[in-house]
C-alpha cells in the first residue's frame, strides 16, 4: 500500500512539473504563422536570461506559474529573445535578437512586445509585481482591443 501511494505521489509530481513547461520559440516568423493559424496573441519576451534579476524575478514569479501556463497555452505564442552574458547563441539567432530589440527600439530588460494574430503591435509590458493575475489581466485587456 505504502508503494502504491509513493507511485501515485511521484506520478503527481511529474505532472505538475510539466503543466508548468511553455514552448518558447526562438523565430518571430515561425510564430507569426503559427499565431494567425491558432488566432493568438505573440508575446515577444526579451530578456537578459542569465543575469537580469528582473528577467528571473518574472521567470519565477509569472511565467512558471500554472495560472499563466494555462493562459498561455490558450491565447499566446510565447517568442524568447534573449541577450545572455554567459550562455552562447549562434550567430544567426543573435543577428535575428538584436533586429528585433531594433525594430522595437527595446530600451531595457525585461520587455514584453505583444503582437496581434497578425503580427501588429498590440502593447508593450514589463515585470508587473502580484504574481500571474494581474498580469493575466493586462494581456486580456490589449486582446480585447
């Protein structure tokens, strides 16, 4: 009986683990094209990954949290664009990042572009404290318009 219910909670926590994993893609057209196919928001995150304690802060706080997984699995193609200082990008994908800090004139990190179904700006936003509710609340506030 005691091994039945290690297996269960082991099992338990395997999917709770992965509930909390998003695809993030790395190509602003391939998620352009999947975003009009599915009718959904791009969100275009760009981040310091690996230094910016801000960029961390709305990893941990917002985006690993099952309120925003399941909010984003629903209604957005999530696009990571990313200006590490100790992991390597490969050439291409760090002329592709910097075209787009560019063409968005980002300012600093973290900076969240979002992107109607047809890739028109819809918004920009930040870290926002409170956790995935308000933030939840300000992207269905920019898709309704």
């Amino acid at each position: 009986m005691k091994r039945i219910g290690i297996v269960l909670f082991v099992g338990w926590a395997l999917l709770q683990a992965g509930a909390a994993v998003l695809e993030w893609l790395t190509q602003l057209p391939q998620a352009q094209a999947k975003a009009k196919a599915e009718k959904k928001m791009v969100l275009l995150d760009f981040t310091g990954s690996d230094w910016c304690i801000w960029c961390v802060r709305l990893n941990q706080e917002i985006f690993s949290k099952p309120e925003f997984v399941e909010y984003a699995r629903t209604n957005l193609v999530l696009v990571e664009v990313d200006f590490p200082r100790k992991k390597q990008l490969s050439d291409q994908q760090q002329k592709a990042n910097h075209a787009l800090a560019d063409k968005y004139g980002i300012q600093g990190y973290p900076t969240l572009i979002i992107l109607d179904s047809n890739g028109e700006k819809v918004g920009t936003m930040g870290y926002m404290q409170g956790g995935p509710g308000p933030f939840i609340a300000a992207l269905a506030k920019l898709k309704s318009k």
